[in-house]
C-alpha cells in the first residue's frame, strides 16, 4: 500500500496540497485593477504577470498555457479572472478555459460590467464568495500518486553531484515508484550531459525530443553569436569549484533521479500520465517556477549546492505571489552548515560522512508527504519574503 498525505480533493479527482483563492489578470494592464480587487479580500492571493497583447506566435501561445495552467492548477480552489475588453485573451475566454477543471472560476471586465468601478464592486463580492467557499474545504487522506512535484537546483558547485541534488533524486525516484510525477528544468543544464539521460528515455521518440531541445537551444545561441561558457557555469558556480558545463551538467541531472524518462513537455504542457518528465525552459528560476506551475506542480523543490546563494535569506527570482505553491529549500554543502536553520532539509553531513543518500533522500520524501498535508515551509513561515520580492517585481515572468 502506498503513502497517504492529507490533501484537498477537487471535482475532477485532482488532489492540492494548498488551497489558494487566486486573482489572475488576462494582461499585464489588468494588474492594477486585480490588486485593487484582492487587497480588499483576506486570504485571497493576487497573481500579477507581465503578459502584453504584443505577443505573437510561440511567445503568445506559451503565455495563454501558463495562465489556463496556473488557474488549473490543483492547489488552486478558485480563480476570479480580471480583464479591459481588449486584451487577446478576453476574461470570458481564459476563465472558460480554466473552468474545464470544475473549479469555481468568475470572470468580470471592464467592457462586461461597464466600468472601472463596477469591475471592482463585483469583483470584491465575487471573490469574497470563493474565500467563504474555500475556507469550508476539507483535507481528506489521499494517496502519494496524486502528487506532483517540480524540482531545481541552483547555487550548483562540486558538492551538489554528491550531496543535495542526488539525495532530491532519491526522493524523486520513491515518488515516481509510487506512481507519482515528477519535473525536472533547465535545458541549459542538459549541455554535454544530454546523451547521458537520453539513455533513460522510454521510447525513441522521447530520446529524440530530448536531444532536440538541447540542439535547438544551442543553435539559438550560436545565432546570437555568443558562447554559452560566458552564463554556463555561472560565475558562483566557478567560485564553487565548478571548471566546466559538463561538470555542471552531470550534478544537475543527478536530482531527476534514476526513473526512465517518460516524456519531454514544453513550458507550462502538463504530463498526460504519471512518472519522470523533463521540461524545456530556461535558466531564469522566476520562470521556472511559474512555468512548473503552470505544468502541474504542486510542491517544488529547490536543491543548493552551497556558496553565496546559499547564504540568501529567500529564494533567488522567487516570483511574487507564488504562495500557492510551497518551496521545499535543501543545502548540500557542509561548509554553509551555520545556514542550516534557514533551509528545510541539510544535505551536508552526507559530505562529513554522518548521514548517507538515501537518509537524507527519506527524509526529503517524508517532508514532501508532510508539506502536501499542510505544513508549512521555511519560505510559508518567513512569509515577509514574499512582501519584499513584491517591492522591486512587476510580477509573474512569463
């Protein structure tokens, strides 16, 4: 029998772990107008982002699935959609989208209810209905394969091949024996390691998928006429011992695990079926943890080898508002050990030799079941970081 955790159940047999009220703009014009509707509703969460309606083609597509996917999301419980009336993506549109799921979703607008005002009166009394709604939800036991977690590393130096990134893979290979899923990102971190997780694609056509990203990606850069090695590895993952992207590379596929690859999704493309996936995307960690998200996430990890990252009191480009989905931090690195008290989990007596792999890879897993029936985060609990992102971010980056 598998583990149990304590989740929300939705209509559609989606299982959050959180369960957010959210208010989502169709467009970056839109952003004032929600914040003037959520911030007259306690315990309603304002998703701002920065989609303008000069987008076209493959940037416009992939900003309409990362917004259908953040209101689809399961630890979303209701969305109040936010619109003018001449965006590209009309408020009707997007909450109908979205609603497909059989979540609460309202949509109001400037040209449906006839003005500024009127958007803001309806949308208070709205949203205030979904918060009452929502505070009368449930957590009812519910099985370990309803989960979904994202994963990324950063702050990556020597030490993270050997400490926290294969210590997360550990406890992303229990998750997928489960019948889990789990994502992993960062197409950049494929570069000169890509043969080597190819080899646990299913299926040819995964395989293929896989080198092809990596290809396109750097056919983009040689169109641009620059060198990768001037960002890949980053200047503190150099002063972390790091010589070059392969280096880099190999520690970062470590935290995917051992699990055959089951598919390869674009940013924000939710899996159709359980097991191990890898999402094409950037290096941009904002983007990143929109992007898995929007995919279906409903818990990120994020593993740091160590160095100065390490010694940041919130997470790198944390996107503003993203308190629906909670971040479990793990260290690695034994010299950051006076840090220790600021992450979720310490990986770095695996490096001392007092704790091995698969201790600190159990003990990720019991926290992610832990995390998904309620409990809170160090990120959740220094709640304050979230008001000071807020302050220098314009929001959502997509």
């Amino acid at each position: 029998m598998n583990d149990t955790f304590m989740g929300y159940v939705r209509s559609n047999g989606d299982v959050g772990v959180r369960n957010h009220v959210v208010v989502l703009p169709t467009i970056g014009c839109a952003n004032e107008l929600a914040w003037r509707i959520s911030k007259q509703v306690p315990d309603s969460v304002l998703l701002t982002h920065n989609h303008a309606c000069i987008r076209l083609g493959e940037d416009a597509e992939r900003a309409k699935r990362t917004l259908v996917g953040i209101g689809r999301n399961p630890n979303v419980h209701s969305v109040l959609v936010v619109g003018l009336g001449c965006e590209p993506i009309q408020a009707e549109q997007l909450a109908a989208w979205i609603a497909t799921t059989g979540k609460e979703v309202v949509a109001v607008s400037v040209e449906t209810n006839g003005s500024y005002d009127a958007v803001v009166e309806e949308g208070v009394a709205r949203l205030t209905e979904m918060v009452s709604h929502a505070a009368g939800e449930k957590r009812v036991p519910c099985d370990v394969s309803k989960l979904t977690i994202g994963i990324k590393c950063g702050g990556s130096g020597t030490i993270s091949a050997v400490s926290s990134n294969p210590s997360v893979g550990y406890a992303a290979d229990r998750l997928v024996d489960a019948g889990g899923t789990v994502l992993f990102t960062e197409t950049a971190e494929l570069i000169g390691a890509q043969d080597v997780l190819a080899e646990r694609a299913c299926c040819e056509e995964v395989k293929v998928r896989l080198l092809g990203k990596v290809d396109a990606l750097l056919a983009k850069v040689k169109q641009n006429g620059v060198d990768i090695l001037g960002s890949e590895p980053t200047q503190g993952n150099i002063l972390s011992g790091l010589t070059t992207i392969e280096e880099k590379s190999l520690g970062a596929i470590s935290k995917s695990g051992t699990s055959v690859l089951r598919g390869v999704l674009d940013y924000a493309q939710p899996p159709s079926e359980p097991g191990l996936f890898f999402v094409d995307g950037t290096t941009q960690a904002s983007q990143l943890f929109v992007g898995m998200f929007a995919s279906g996430a409903q818990i990120q990890i994020f593993s740091y080898g160590g160095g100065f990252p390490a010694r940041f009191r919130y997470l790198p480009s944390y996107p503003p508002g993203m308190k629906p989905l909670p971040v479990i931090k793990v260290l690695g690195s034994s010299d950051d050990v006076s840090e220790k008290e600021h992450f979720d989990i310490y990986a770095g007596d695996i490096v001392t030799g007092t704790e091995s792999v698969e201790s600190v890879g159990n003990r990720i897993y019991s926290l992610i079941l832990d995390i998904a029936s309620g409990t809170e985060t160090y990120t959740d609990v220094h709640s304050e970081y979230h008001e000071m992102i807020q302050l220098y971010a314009d929001g959502l980056l997509m």
